[in-house]
C-alpha cells in the first residue's frame, strides 16, 4: 500500500471517529455555519423534522448531541418532548435568536440543554466568527461533561425562612438579605439564589424588579438537566448577581409535584450556590414548609415585636412540632427567631419574645416602616438607596455573618444600642 493511500485511509479512519452531531433545521446556512464552527469537533449530519424519521435516524446513528431549531414552522417543543421520551440521555441544544426571550424559555421548558444563535440577523463578520467560537466552546463543554456533573465539589447553604403571620415582613427581609449577601460572596467568586416559594407569589420581582420566567414547578420537572449551562441560562437574575426563581402563577401546579422531589431539588441547586435563601412567608401548607426546614442549614422565624405575632408565632412552631412528632423526623430542630420592626418604646424586649416562645435569638431588626415603604414605592431596595439605614445595617451584619465575614464596627455599635434597650426592659 502506498503512502498516499495510508494517509488518506488513516484520514477516513479519523473522520469515522469523529463525534457524530445531528441537526434539525429548516435553515440549510445554519447547517453550514455549525459544520464549519465544529469542523475540528464533530460530524454534523442534517436531520430530518418529521418526529417518526428523526427518531429513528437517532436510533441508527446514535448521535453525542442533536441540534433543534426552534425558529422553524415545526413545533420544535413537541419534536424535542418525543425525544426525550425515546432518547432520554441525548442532549439537545436549541437553535434560534439569543435575543429572544420567549425562544429561550420555550426551549429550556422542552427540555433544551442550551440556545445558541449560530448566525444573528445583521450580524458582521467579527459577530459570525465569535458566534462560531460560543457554539465551539459551549458544545466542547457540553460533550467534555455528557452527564450533569452529580460530584461537584461544592456543596453549597440552603436557608429557610418563614413568618409567625402574613405582613410580618418576610419578603421585604429576605430580598435585601438575599441581595446584600449577594455582594459580599460576589467578591469570593460565590454566588446566592433567593427562591421566593412565599405567598403572595412572586412578591420578590416586583421588590428587586427583576421578572422570573423560570418557575420553581420547571426547576422540578427539569431537575435531571442541571448542569452548570442550564443554571445560568434559566434562573433570572438581579442587577448584583443575585439568581431568582419564583412560583408559578397558576399554584395549581405545585400540586403536581411530590414533596420529596422538591426538597431534591433543593439539594440539587447545593451544587451551583453557595448560598439559597428560601422565602416561605405566608405558605400555608405546613408540610411542605416541615419538608423544607428538615432539608435547610438555618431555619429562621420572623415575627414582629408585639403580643399578637407572638401568638401566631406560637401556634405556628406548636403545629410544625405536632408534624415533626408524626412523622418521626429525627433530629427536629427549631428555628432560630428574627424579631421584626422592633420599637424600644413597644416595651416588649426582643430577649423576653425569645423566651416566651422558647427560641434562640438570632438578630434583632428595626422598625423602619416608613422608609422601607418610600423604597418599595421608588421600586428599588431600601440598601440601595440607604445603604447606611439601620434596618440595612442590621440586615447586613446578617448578610456578612452568612458570608463568613467579620462584622463592621458600625453594626456592632447598633447592636449593642439594641441590646441595650432589651436589657433596661427586661428588668420592668
């Protein structure tokens, strides 16, 4: 055999063990320009859109990964749903314009693993060269891990927080708390997530103005495509960084998923934040709130400084304490207690609250009504607008406990003020 004919045998060798890539499309340019960006890649062979044929075009060339355009007249969702029932370990990756909101939330909801725009409208040459170069890197990626990584080293602090009764303030807490934490692990290269499952639904995107169109009942359904693409891509996020995900809007939902497959996938996020505070303010079915603090690091309860929220305060932890007895869940540990727009002059000491209800005290904010109204009414945080306010100081010596960072002298001069008053009205 000559040398010509080896190299060019070793050649045909070499392509035949290239990775084989399928691609769904209407669009032959996209073919073309994905052939050309993962040339030194894979194969990619043009597939067809009628779902009996692209299965079994699937089943005989068993693909790494499959292409489906999602800007054809095919209804890519249903194609991508019968996939997934018959190929359920191939990975898909939407075809269709990043600039499209809607595009990316249907494809992810259909169980697309990542969107890439692989020729935008209008684009330059220098924009289709670096188009080429995210679809090489993200496909790389993709195929270097083909499996959602179960052994990330990281394992990341879920934080429950509930209320003794609704207006207690919860919402507001948690969205400054969530956010001021935020900036303090931003600059450790970590990252939090503020999972709103309280009521009323989606309180969070109106305090960060943020929109939520990941639900936490399509976090549940999709809970077999986590990976580090998908967590980026899917969950909002809020001009510090902050990730978010919200309820649905149709509660109904939430019934179609079991309690056990909600605290999983809880655990699962574990893996991509280093921090999930979950607001569960005003959630009104007790055992799912239960499943949640068994599954949580810290468990806060937060109550105002007056005689009726220690009441419901009381009855509340009574009913979770009568849940924990009947299911024999063991350890059963008790939340730590936040006492809410606490005013010196309400002569009801936040130590002597903690007491009654037999809880730890866990901090100790102030009332600040009407500033945190003035806030929420310029739709924005009131830590950032005032940042130095009292109630932002107090809610970020908890954001920097969290972090493992040492508290600002200033914060603990507010503390010390605040201790002062409870000691003066213990002793009445």
């Amino acid at each position: 055999m000559s040398t010509i004919e080896h190299d060019h045998e070793t050649a045909a060798s070499d392509a035949d063990e290239r990775v084989r890539l399928l691609c769904a499309s209407v669009h032959p340019s996209r073919i073309a320009k994905l052939s050309s960006a993962l040339a030194a890649t894979g194969k990619i062979s043009p597939a067809s859109l009628d779902e009996t044929t692209l299965i079994q075009e699937i089943a005989a060339s068993k693909p790494s990964l499959l292409f489906l355009d999602f800007d054809g007249n095919v209804d890519a969702s249903a194609l991508a749903e019968a996939i997934r029932r018959e190929h359920p370990a191939l990975p898909i990756i939407a075809l269709g314009s990043e600039s499209n909101s809607d595009t990316a939330l249907i494809a992810m909801r259909a169980g697309a693993r990542d969107l890439l725009d692989i020729e935008p409208r209008g684009a330059s040459p220098d924009v289709l060269h670096m188009a080429a170069l995210r679809a090489l890197e993200r496909v790389s990626r993709l195929l270097a891990e083909p499996v959602a990584s179960d052994t990330l080293a990281r394992r990341g602090k879920l934080v429950a927080v509930f209320g003794a009764r609704g207006g207690v303030g919860v919402s507001t807490f948690v969205a400054n708390l969530a956010t001021l934490l935020q900036k303090r692990l931003g600059k450790q290269n970590k990252g939090a997530a503020l999972l709103d499952l309280g009521l009323p639904a989606a309180d969070s995107t109106l305090l960060l103005d943020t929109p939520s169109e990941l639900h936490f009942h399509d976090a549940v359904r999709n809970l077999r495509r986590f990976d580090q693409t998908f967590v980026h891509t899917a969950f909002a996020r809020h001009s510090s960084g902050l990730a978010l995900m919200t309820l649905p809007a149709d509660l109904a939902e939430m019934r179609t998923i079991s309690y056990a497959s909600a605290v999983k996938t809880l655990d699962r996020l574990r893996a991509f934040f280093d921090y999930q505070i979950v607001d569960l303010g005003g959630f009104s079915n007790l055992e799912f709130v239960r499943h949640v603090i068994d599954a949580a690091d810290t468990v806060w309860l937060v109550c105002d400084a007056n005689v009726a929220s220690a009441v419901s305060a009381a009855s509340l932890c009574a009913s979770l304490d009568a849940l924990h007895n009947e299911s024999l869940t063991i350890p059963h540990r008790k939340p730590e207690l936040i006492v809410n727009k606490y005013d010196p002059s309400g002569h009801l000491a936040a130590e002597a609250l903690a007491t009654r209800l037999d809880l730890a005290l866990a901090a100790v904010l102030p009332a600040r009504a009407q500033m945190l109204m003035r806030a929420v009414n310029q739709g924005q945080l009131l830590g950032e607008i005032m940042p130095k306010d009292p109630y932002v100081r107090a809610v970020d010596a908890i954001a920097a406990q969290l972090a493992g960072e040492t508290l600002p002298v200033a914060t603990d001069a507010i503390r010390d003020h605040i201790a002062r008053f409870s000691a003066r009205f213990l002793k009445r």
